[in-house]
C-alpha cells in the first residue's frame, strides 16, 4: 500500500505481534525454569560437605572409645565376653565410654558430648547404629562392631558412614 506521498508503507499486523509474543513467552517460561531447577540444587555441595564434617567428628568420638565397657583402658586384655550394642543404665551422652553406648544415638541438631555444635548445623539430625558384626570383616560376632552414622540434612536426604572398630 502506498502513502500519499508515494512510499509503501510497511508494518506488522495484530496477529503477527501476539503470534511473536506468545512465542516469546514461551521462551522466557522455558528459560526461567531451567533456572530453578538448576538453584533448587544450589545448596547440595553445602549439605554434603557438611554432613561429611558432622560424620567424621561422630565417628571419631566413638572409635575413641572402648571396645566394650568390660575392656581395661589400653584394651589388653581384650574382651572375651558376649557382644553388647547400648549404653549401660543411667549412661548419659557425656558419660559414654565404650562404642555401644552410641547404639540408637539420634541428635536433633547434632552435638558433642561436650555440648551443642554452631548454628550451621541447625537443621541437621545425626543417627547412630552400632551393632556386632565381627563376621563381616571374617571375626567372631564379639570380635568387632559395625558403628554406623546417618546424616540427614536439612533438605531430607541421608548419607550414611560406616566404620568398624574391632576388640583390642
């Protein structure tokens, strides 16, 4: 079409500017939520790196300990009695001294026998297995304990360590 001074005119039409914003919007929704898929797992690296530090400080304190209450200090010599998993009547946290006496441990969020780690650990929960499993590592049952610990981050998920500590 022509103006009245002779030049065509040129222009886009209604349809063909919803047709490009539609278009376009699609885009933006597709770009927006590779995006949050992409934040929702921002913090993973923290929560692992975390929740390793908190294995490693549990699993420490408890492979500190005695093989069994029964067993002298410098473990000789060893234990020759029935396996144990549980604390002894009366224990509390800060009086542990053997490995089963962490057996069904759950800290919610997670300290030491000492008292309550930083604030950065608030929402984790740390949970403690021990049990008799001396047949695992090719032992008799009350030769070695299974001390097992299971993260739980504040996201849900769980990461589980294990160790052995065995009767000497």
């Amino acid at each position: 079409m022509k103006s009245a001074a002779g030049f065509c005119q040129r222009g886009a039409t209604l349809i063909e500017l919803v047709m490009t914003i539609v278009i376009i919007s699609i885009a933006v929704v597709g770009v927006v939520g590779a995006f949050s898929a992409l934040t929702s797992h921002n913090a993973d690296p923290l929560y692992q790196s975390r929740s390793v530090t908190l294995a490693q400080l549990y699993l420490d304190e408890i492979l500190a300990q005695k093989y069994d209450n029964a067993t002298p200090n410098g473990g000789i010599p060893a234990y020759t009695g029935p396996c144990h998993t549980g604390p002894e009547a009366g224990e509390t946290r800060s009086t542990y001294n053997d490995v089963d006496d962490y057996n069904g441990l759950d800290d919610k969020p997670p300290r030491t026998s000492q008292g309550a780690l930083g604030p950065e650990y608030n929402g984790y929960e740390v949970k403690v297995s021990v049990q008799c499993a001396g047949a695992e590592v090719g032992l008799t049952n009350a030769n070695a304990k299974r001390i097992q610990v299971t993260i739980i981050p504040p996201d849900g998920s769980r990461m589980v360590f294990s160790a052995y500590r065995g009767n000497f």
